[in-house]
C-alpha cells in the first residue's frame, strides 16, 4: 500500500480528486477530494472515504446518513493526481438524496443559447450510460400510457406481455440466425441490440431494474461457469 500510496501525486494541500463511480452501472456518483490517510482508510476499510476541506478533517461517507459506499476497486489516472473509486452503494450518494450529485443537464439552443434543466426528484436530467439511458426512456413511455400521449411500440409491449415474450423469442432466434448464417458483425450487433432492447421492456414489466441484472453478473466473475449452473435450484 506504501508504494501506492507513494506513488499519487499530491496537490499542494496534499490531496487528490476522486470519483465515484457506481461498479455495476458505471454512473458518476460523486466527486470529492482524499488525503494520503483517507486513501489508505478506504483501502484498508473497503468504505469510500475523503477529506473535507471546508471542515478540514477526514469523513467516511455514511457515518452519519447511513449511505456507505462500498469500494470493490481503486483506480489511479494516467497521471497519478486523481483517483476513482469503483463502488456499490447504500442508499443515495447525493446530500439532496439523489442517487447522483449530477442530476442537472445543460441545453444549447439551436441559436447558440444556453438552458439549464435541474431536476433532483427523478433521474430524467442524469447522465446515464446507453443501456441505462434506455432504461430510463422505457420507464418514461410506461409512465406516459394512460395519459393521452402518443402510442407508442414500447407502450404496445408494456400493455401487451404474450406480444413481449414472442419478441423477446423471434429477437434471440434472429441473433442465433446471425452466427449460423454467418450474417456478420454489424448484422449480429443490430440483432442483439434489438434482443437487449425486449429484454428491458420485459424487465421493466417485472419490476426488475438493470442494476440489478448487472449486480448478478458481477457476482459470477471469478466463478466457474460449469460451478455456477451446477448450483442453480433445478426448474
């Protein structure tokens, strides 16, 4: 750890930035600054923990609010001044309550000016990766059914699950077709896409959200295939 330690390039104030990204979803949750102690207490306590310079004293985020951030991994940048902290965390990392301190988007208008949209109630203004950028879309079309808004295909397959299941089964056969056919890369691309697509809008039927998707299938990193099939309850 020494080396490590050792190795980050310090500011003036003997700090570095850090990030915080969500491991499973890769969402910025949150930016601060550590010392050379709180880096070390984060390593040694896997909890995310910075330097307050207006307090000027070490914090464990949560210690108060309950909302740890469990860190799986430390990541330096290239030039060893800033660091992220890939972690899993408890409840929101916003003080607002805000899954994420960045729920505000910026807007240039086709005149060159400049609006900014600040919502902290939902996540409509956060930055979101594709996968959860449709997530989100798909939950938006699920909120709008009912209120007079323009149907829409995802609305149809909300409102309609034996219409949903037989995509989400001719979109698998289409991708299998695509190797078997030997169709190509951006052919199987297409078809996966419009797989991962159905999938969302029957997970989103089931009240399942992708983090959740993505959760069990860092669980099984490291973990035998033939192992992890052999432990599953039998159907």
């Amino acid at each position: 750890m020494t080396s490590f330690l050792d190795s980050l390039k310090w500011n003036f104030d003997g700090l570095v930035a850090v990030i915080v990204q969500h491991v499973d979803t890769g969402e910025v949750l949150m930016q601060a600054f550590a010392d050379r102690a709180a880096v070390s207490e984060t390593l040694q306590t896997r909890l995310a923990t910075f330097y307050s310079r207006s307090r000027r004293e070490r914090w464990c985020k949560g210690e108060t609010s309950g909302h740890f951030i469990h860190v799986t991994s430390v990541h330096p940048d290239c030039d060893r001044d800033s660091i992220i902290y890939m972690g899993d965390p408890i409840g929101p990392a916003c003080h607002t309550g805000s899954p994420s301190c960045w729920f505000s988007a910026v807007g240039i208008d086709s005149d060159g000016g400049v609006s900014e949209v600040r919502n902290n109630k939902s996540r409509d203004e956060a930055p979101l990766s594709t996968l959860l950028a449709l997530e989100r879309t798909i939950q938006q079309r699920r909120a709008e059914a009912g209120s007079g808004a323009k149907s829409s295909w995802t609305a149809k397959l909300l409102a309609n699950p034996e219409l949903l299941c037989s995509k989400v089964r001719e979109e698998a056969g289409e991708l299998c077709q695509t190797l078997e056919a030997n169709e190509g890369s951006e052919r199987a691309a297409s078809e996966a896409a419009d797989l991962l697509y159905h999938s969302l809008v029957l997970l989103n039927v089931q009240g399942v959200p992708v983090s959740d998707v993505l959760k069990v299938l860092r669980g099984r990193f490291g973990v035998s295939g033939v192992s992890e099939k052999a432990s599953r309850t039998p159907k």
